[in-house]
C-alpha cells in the first residue's frame, strides 16, 4: 500500500467511525451493535422493537425476525457482491474464494467442494476427532489444575481435524494456526489501516505455504480435501488461482466456527447447572446441547447481504445496491418461533432450523463437520471432566460477527 493510500485509507477509516460513533450516540440500535458490546442480546431486542424490518441510521437494512431473516438469505435476488459483482467497501480481499462470490461462480466451485464434505464422508474423520478429544483431554489433566479452556482445547480440536481433511502436513501446522489467528480478522470486520495491512500479509504467507503444500500433493497424492479436487484443475474445472483460496478460506471459516460452538458450549452448560448435570449424566444429550448452543449463542451473529434489485420486503423497498443486515443472534431468539428464547436448554422440543450456518445457497458447507466434532468434544468433556468450573472472567473477541471467547479460564479438576 503507497503512503497515499495509506492516508486515504486511514482518513475513509476514521470519517466511518466518525459516522458510527454519531449514530450509535443518538440511539440507533444497529451502530450500537456495530460496537461490538460484550452482550448483544439486549440491543437485539431493541431492533426487534422497530419492526421486523427497519433502516438503521447507517443506511443498512436490518432484520432481527427469523421469519424475514430465513427468506432473505433463500431469496436469489440478495447475493454477498453487488449486482456488478463488486464488493462491498468494507468487505475484505475473499478473492476467487467461495465465501465472497455469487452465482454461476459460487455454483461451480460449491459443487466441486461439496463431496469432500459430505456428512457420509465425514464420518471416516470422526475416529480422528475422539482421539484428538482425549489427548487433549490427557493434557490439561496432566497440567496445570487451572486453563484457559479456549487454547487448551476448544482451538486445538478443529485445527486438528481440519489439517487432517484438507491435508495440512505437520510441519505447517503451527503456522497455519498462527496466520490463521491473524486472518480471523477477515470475519470479525477489519477495525484498523494496521490491522488490514496484517490480514493482507498474512493471506500473502498462507498463499505461499498452500502453494507449497499443492506441490507436494502433486508429487504424493492422498485423499484429502486438496487430493479431491486437483484433478478439477487437471480437466480446467478449477483454476489454481483458485484452488488456493479454497484451501485458505474454507478452513479459516470452518475451524472459528466450530473452536466458538465449542466454546460457547461449555460456557452455557457451566452457567445453567442443570443442563449441565443433564449432560454428564448422559453424553448421548451432546446433539442436543450443540442444537440448543446454535440458537442461544451462536458463533456467527450476522451475515451481511445487498440488494441486487429492488425488492419489497414487508411493506417497505429495499432498493437495488441497498445493504441488509441479517441478526442471526437475534433471529435464533425470535419469540414468535422459540418459546422463552433466553432460556438455555437441551431439552427444548425441536422447532425452526436456525439460522446459525446461514441458509439458501450460502449455507456453511462445514455445517455437518462442525457438529460432529462439538459433539464428540462435549460427551469427552462431560465424560472426562466432570469437575469442570470456571474460575474467572472471560475476555470475548472484539467482534460483532464472530462470538466468541479468547479467554476462557477453568478447573478441570
């Protein structure tokens, strides 16, 4: 980036926040929760108290109503990319990656993706993640009585499974976690020139270790994620250019989603006492309680999408351009399809799907894999650390995307 750039860059920054600050302080619910306050859920009422549909004083559309919710992200007409195919300003270099494409795009490379992460598929790693759960496990109880549960294990399970599925060797392990860390700000929301500036650096080191690691898999292929899909690159079906965003992305998303269910898991079953002796009392309620954790604490919180027509939406237009903003957090609460949304518990009668991995064609494709591996982790956890408590105060992400903790301190004996 040239120092012009940079100052622009810099100056477009601050006139935003500027602008957010202003809103946020005469009221407006949306910019309040663009703020990233450490609980969410009473500015989601808010919202929801203007309406299933309202426009924040930012100019975003916002939706708090599952029923509203559910259909825009079913709805062809509101893609992730203007109708020109450009990017929203805020939106970060996804690149030829999945995540930040429409359709015919996002159709072809999600076809080509889908068979590597298949649920039938996914049950070939599921040996993989118990064991993985138990040498965890073996080491926090061979440590320290006390933990940060977050790096002692809810991070360290997805990683591991991911390397595995997609075909990371071990000897790049600890660095794709390492850029991982600093490319999560791609689904947090940027907050600064500096920290764009690191995200960019980070996606140029993680392209130069998934170009290396592509070579070796010509060299020596298997069956992973990166085996499946070079013969696409073989017959023309994919481009290299963008296989290595496939690589990058796809489990960037994956694990933040999976290391925050697990996570918030845990936090909700030791702040409810009940459901937490509902669990160890029997592991086979594990389904139950990453259901139940979906749609009270979900990891992501919003999606974002744009208008790529006008569009009537319960009596108001959104126009072709316009940008709307989807609360998930808000929507997996909505009483008007959950009895007493507040309350956590695992043993709620089925209802609504949520819409924790999105829906319509942007639905997660790790969905499947990130339930199975909350569920193998949390009936290893209630069965191995019956004694788990939490000793301290957490210290949550500074997002308004992605919830989840950084700090998580625990007693596991």
């Amino acid at each position: 980036m040239t120092d012009l750039a940079d100052r622009q860059a810099r100056a477009q920054m601050a006139l935003w926040q500027d602008h957010l600050r202003a809103v946020g302080d005469r009221g407006d619910p949306y910019a309040l929760l663009l703020r990233a306050p450490q609980d969410p859920y009473p500015l989601y009422e808010q919202v929801r108290a203007l309406g299933p549909l309202h426009q924040s004083g930012l100019g975003v559309w916002v939706t708090a109503s599952h029923r509203l919710a559910n259909k825009v992200l079913r709805d062809k007409r509101f893609g992730v990319r203007r109708a020109d195919g450009s990017k929203a300003p805020e939106f970060m270099p996804f690149d030829n990656s999945m995540l930040g494409l429409d359709p015919p795009g996002h159709t072809r490379l999600r076809k080509l993706t889908v068979p590597s992460l298949n649920p039938r598929r996914l049950d070939r790693w599921r040996p993989s993640a118990d064991r993985y759960c138990h040498e965890l496990i073996d080491r926090m109880l061979a440590g320290r009585a006390e933990v940060n549960y977050m790096s002692a294990f809810a991070q360290q399970l997805p990683l591991r499974v991911i390397g595995d599925l997609v075909g990371i060797p071990e000897r790049h392990r600890r660095a794709f976690f390492q850029l991982s860390r600093r490319m999560a700000y791609l689904l947090d929301g940027v907050a600064s020139v500096e920290v764009a500036r690191d995200v960019r650096a980070a996606i140029e080191e993680m392209t130069v270790m998934f170009t290396d690691i592509i070579a070796e898999h010509r060299a020596d292929p298997r069956e992973d994620l990166i085996g499946d899909l070079l013969p696409a690159v073989d017959d023309g079906r994919l481009e290299m250019d963008e296989l290595v965003p496939l690589c990058m992305f796809l489990p960037l998303a994956g694990t933040e989603t999976t290391v925050n269910l697990i996570g918030n898991a845990t936090r909700a079953l030791l702040e409810n006492p009940e459901q937490w002796a509902l669990l160890k009392g029997d592991a086979g309620l594990a389904p139950a309680v990453v259901q139940e954790t979906l749609r009270h604490d979900t990891p992501v919180q919003q999606y974002r999408r744009i208008a790529h027509m006008d569009v009537e939406l319960d009596g108001h237009v959104v126009t072709a351009g316009s940008e709307l903003a989807i609360c998930a957090g808000a929507a997996n609460r909505d009483p008007e399809v959950y009895s007493e949304p507040g309350r956590f518990d695992i043993t709620r009668k089925s209802g609504p799907e949520t819409l924790s991995f999105s829906a319509g064609i942007h639905f997660c494709l790790g969905a499947a894999l990130a339930r199975l591996e909350a569920e193998i982790a949390l009936a290893a956890v209630a069965e191995r650390l019956p004694e788990l408590r939490q000793v301290g105060p957490v210290r949550r992400r500074d997002s308004f995307i992605i919830r989840g903790m950084l700090q998580f301190p625990v007693a596991v004996r």
